[in-house]
C-alpha cells in the first residue's frame, strides 16, 4: 500500500502537475532559459507552482461567484 502511495505521488503531483508550473515559471523568467532547462530544474518546484495556481484560480471564482 506505501509503495503505491508513493507511485501515484510521483506520477500525479509531479509528472502531471510539472508542465504546466514549467510554463508559467518559463512566462515568468521572459523566456530568457529554454522550456526544457525550467521543465528540468526541479518537479516539486514546478508543481507546487501548478498547485499555488489552480489554489488561488479557486479562490478567486469563489469570491467573485456571487
């Protein structure tokens, strides 16, 4: 059971939500590194961008939902 918990870590938080954080973190730096460089940096760091988005996109619909 650990060792699938620790799969579906892997593949969902950090291969699922690495691209898309890869492309905001690779608009944010003006495109002065390449895509391939930011997507290789760090999964968790581009994930967690991910995350931090899609946290403060449902936020924001919530307030503004009236």
């Amino acid at each position: 059971m650990e060792f699938l918990i620790e799969f579906l870590k892997e593949v969902i938080f950090v291969f699922i939500f690495r691209y898309p954080g890869a492309f905001v973190r690779w608009i944010f730096v003006r495109r002065r590194r390449n895509f391939r460089s930011v997507l290789q940096d760090d999964g968790y760091v581009n994930a967690t961008v991910t995350v931090l988005i899609v946290g403060v996109g449902v936020i924001v619909y919530n307030v503004f939902r009236s």
